[in-house]
C-alpha cells in the first residue's frame, strides 16, 4: 500500500522540508523541536504531515537519539545518502497533490517542477509559536 491509497479523499497533506525547518532558527545547530512545532501546527490546522530531511540532517541536529526513533518510527523520512532530499520533496508533493512547507525557493528546481509556487507554504517560527503563510502565488 502506498502512501497515496492511505489518504482519504478530502485529507490534506503537507510535505515538510525537514532540513530547511531544522535550521530555521537562530544559532549553528538545527533543532528536533523546530520540526515538532511544524507538525504539530499543520496538525492543528488538519494536514497530515510528511517529514522528509537530507541525510545529514542526523549528523548536524540536536537531538539525535530522538531524531533517530522518529526515523525508525517512520515520523521522519530520510532521503537516500548522496542524494538531493529537495528532489524528493517536490516529487512527494507531486504525486500527491501535496503541499510543501519549506522557506527554501527551490530555484534549481523550477523548470522540473512548474508548480512549485503554488505548492509551498513558507513559515516563521518565533519564541515556540509557527505562523503558516498559506498565500499560493508570489506577489
């Protein structure tokens, strides 16, 4: 079964872009609890989320023992080593008629995936609270 026959018909998702959403706060060190708050507000606001980080993302966040539990969990998907995470990110959104929450601009991939700019939901988090901005074209 694949992930698109578990969704049911009026189910909204949203592919996370763990990487960009790990280190987008302040300091060196990406953040487990900055991916928690991101489900946790696409939860609230009934998306059913899709973590998908880079492969050294496990080197470079805080809490690895936590972050590898949700990777063996599957909470967490981790693209393949050597590859580009971004890549299968716009394809999960794709394939599912999914949403991408990323500040990331994906500019290298534009021409593959045309689309883009609607798909992406950009975010902010400040002080434990995540703001969505659900705009769905460029200004």
């Amino acid at each position: 079964m694949t992930d698109r026959d578990k969704i049911g018909p009026t189910e909204r998702i949203a592919i996370v872009d763990g990487s960009n959403v790990a280190h987008s706060t302040e300091g060196d060190e990406a953040r487990l609890r900055n991916i928690q708050l991101v489900v946790d507000k696409l939860e609230q606001e009934g998306y059913r989320p899709i973590v998908v980080v880079d492969a050294a993302l496990r080197h470079q966040i805080d809490e690895r023992h936590a972050f590898e539990r949700m990777v063996d969990d599957g909470r967490i998907r981790q693209a393949p080593a050597g590859t580009d995470a971004d890549y299968f990110i716009l394809s999960f959104a794709r394939d599912l008629d999914a949403c991408v929450v990323s500040n990331d601009r994906f500019r290298e991939r534009e021409e593959a995936f045309a689309d883009i700019t609607r798909r992406v939901i950009r975010y902010m988090i400040v002080e434990g609270d995540v703001v969505l901005e659900k705009r769905n074209r460029r200004r």
